[in-house]
C-alpha cells in the first residue's frame, strides 16, 4: 500500500530512535494519556502511535486488544505526520485516501479518525497522539484543543525519556573514562600511591628503611641502535621490556622507569615486606633467562645477541611522586647511586650484587666473591655474582 511520507523521513525516522521506544513495555504514563484522550474525545479508542520506517508502534492504546503492539506501516496517521497540526477525518469511509484501508473496509470498521502529531523541538514528526471511532463524526474545539494539549504533553513525556537516555550514556561515558584514567594512573603508578593522590591531591614523601633496587641495560647499545631500523629497535625494546614487567610483578617488584635501554625496578616498597632481597634476586634470575632464550631464538636468526647487564642493592632509599602533569613515582638516596654503580660494573649475561645485597641472600642462593671495584663518585665497592637458587631454597 502507498502512504505518504514527510520530506525529512530519513532524519525523522533517525530522531525516532533517539528515544528508544519502540519494542518497550507498556508504561502508565503513556497508557494515562492515551485513556484520557479517548474519555475527552467521547471515543472506543485512543493511541500513541510511534511511526518507525517500516511500522507503527503502538507505545500506548485504550480501546483495542492488549496483544496488538504495532501496525504496519500506511494508517491515518502516517498521513497526520506529514503535516504540523490536528489531522481530522470525520468519515474515513469516504475519505478517498483511507477508504480502501484494511481496518476501513474490514474489522474493526473503522469511521472517524483524529490526530495530533507528535513534533519534537527539532521538527521532526515522531508519531502521533489519535481517536478513532467505529461511527462517522466531529470533534468540538474544546476537544480538539485537548488532543493538542495531550500531544505536548505526551511530546514531554519523550523528551524527558531522551533526557534520562543521554543522562545514563554520558554517565556510563563518565564511569567509563574514569575507569580507563584510573588505568592509566595503575600503569604509572602504584596502586597504594595511585589511590593516595587520587584521595589527597598529593603523595607524602616517605622514607623506606630498606629495599632492593634492580638497574638493567644492555652492552653496547649504541652499537645496536646505529645498526637497527627505528621499528625494529623499539619493537625489540617493547618485546624485552614487557616480559620484564611480566616478571618483576610476579615477584612483588615495583617498575620505576625505563630510561633508553636501561630499566629500573625495586621491591620493599610501596608496600614494606622482609622478602625483597630474596624477590629481586628471584626475578633477576628470570629476566637472565628469559634473555638467553632470547638471544637463543635471535642466533637462529642470525641476529646480533642483546647482552644484559642486571645489578642489585639494598639500602634506605626516600621515594615519592615528582612532577604535575605527568606523575612519576621515584627513588632517590644513595642505595640507588649504588645499584647503578654495581650494574654499570658488572658483566654482560651476569646478575651483578652489592656486598648489602649479597649478606641477606647469600643463604638462599649461590654466589661468588668478584672482589673490590672501582666505582665512580663510589670509591671501592665490593661486589658479588648471583648464579643461581641453591639446591636447598629451589626445593622449597
């Protein structure tokens, strides 16, 4: 069947759905208003009818049976929408554009039809507030007037429906973008820390007793970066670095930093534990040999090895957040300047210690004595290389 459409039906139909509506429950508000219409009206039925592309929605009836939800597209009121005010047909039987109508010509037998459409604030029709009755007639003005009233009034009833839709998607948006900023705020932050400047504005200051401070990076570096395609290198850094992240957070390690090709970690902090010596030392092992792997799997490739230096100490250390606008969470004192020393001495391929670090393992691993190093701005350092777990811990 042809039925007219207005001009903007792309954008009318597009503004329907703004609303959700169509395919919802019946609600009483909406049922209320289609009631009321029909007792002022003097007529069996009352509609809001929302006009989809295809289908018109019945979002609210009186007068016609509880399981009749839509129409098909092409009643009386498709027409009441391509116009701006009241549509009143006081015979549709004689009415050449709906007498040839299904629900005209057969059951229910529908005569007389009036409709108001429903105009939001854009100008889009998104159906209609109508009557129907079984027997030809014409409304009074005060009643025509009414079916105006009720259809600003259900018009309403939708906007306010849309308000709380875009009200609940910005605060999902709003739940959502803090969630994610949360995220983001863990990925450079310790929890504890992430939490206290989201709670204070700030970070205090504090003063960690002892923890264990792990420097890496890798030899000749330079060399390495000369002779690599941009992509390359940085893809090979993430690769590396991420299976450090990996690693260190299954041993209660805390990331600090990457600077270039070196990589900072510590454990004892935030949170203050006994184990950190022993799950620096843990982790180091690890990282060594997630290397050789590597480095296995690159000489396959004829690839050049990455050769990691690693180097721990433990010490007092004074750790907070520096920085406005992007936050870093750090360490300073000279535990730190120690590690860096002990690292920046030690052998490629090996976990070089610091005499501190040594006496609070030397139980649970096996280690042996390199001797006095001369460190920069550190004057003679003793200095340790961590082999592996002993026989006793790695059975525990």
């Amino acid at each position: 069947m042809m039925y007219p459409v207005p001009d903007n039906e792309v954008e009318r139909v597009a503004a329907v759905e703004t609303y959700h509506v169509t395919d919802t429950l019946p609600e009483l508000s909406y049922d209320d208003i289609a009631e009321l219409a029909a007792q002022i009206c003097q007529c069996p039925v009352g509609l809001i009818n929302i006009i989809a592309d295809t289908r018109e929605w019945l979002k609210a009836k009186y007068g016609l049976p509880p399981d009749l939800t839509y129409l098909p597209r092409g009643t009386a009121c498709s027409t009441a929408i391509c116009q701006s005010d009241l549509l009143t047909v006081p015979d549709l039987a004689k009415d050449e554009r709906f007498a040839d109508q299904a629900a005209v010509k057969g059951e229910p037998h529908f005569r007389f039809y009036c409709g108001m459409p429903l105009i939001n604030t854009e100008g889009y029709a998104l159906g209609t507030v109508c009557v129907f009755d079984f027997e030809p007639r014409k409304l009074t003005f005060e009643q025509s007037e009414s079916l105006r009233r009720l259809s600003r009034q259900t018009m309403a009833q939708l906007e306010l429906r849309r308000k709380l839709i875009e009200l609940s998607g910005a605060r999902q948006a709003l739940e959502s973008e803090k969630t994610r900023s949360d995220e983001l705020l863990l990925n450079i932050l310790p929890a504890k820390i992430a939490d206290e400047l989201k709670t204070r504005n700030e970070v205090e200051p504090r003063h960690y007793d002892s923890v264990t401070i792990m420097f890496t990076d890798f030899k000749g570096f330079t060399r390495i970066a000369e002779a690599s395609e941009p992509r390359t290198l940085v893809n090979d850094l993430n690769q590396y670095f991420s299976a450090f992240d990996e690693i260190i957070g299954h041993h209660n390690l805390e990331k600090l930093k990457t600077i270039g090709d070196a990589y900072m970690c510590a454990g004892g902090l935030p949170e203050e534990n006994r184990t950190h010596s022993v799950d620096a030392c843990r982790a180091a092992l690890e990282i060594q040999e997630f290397m050789t792997r590597a480095n296995r799997q690159r000489e396959k490739m004829r690839l050049q090895p990455w050769e990691l230096r690693i180097g721990l100490n433990t010490g007092p250390v004074m750790a907070g957040v520096v920085g406005k606008k992007k936050f870093t969470y750090d360490i300073w004192g000279d535990a730190v300047n120690v590690a860096a020393r002990i690292e920046s001495n030690g052998e490629a391929g090996r976990i070089a210690l610091s005499e501190s670090t040594y006496h609070r393992v030397k139980d649970q691993f096996e280690c042996e004595h390199r001797g006095l190093i001369e460190a920069k701005n550190k004057g003679l350092l003793d200095m340790y290389f961590l082999n592996r777990i002993n026989s006793e811990s790695s059975r525990d």
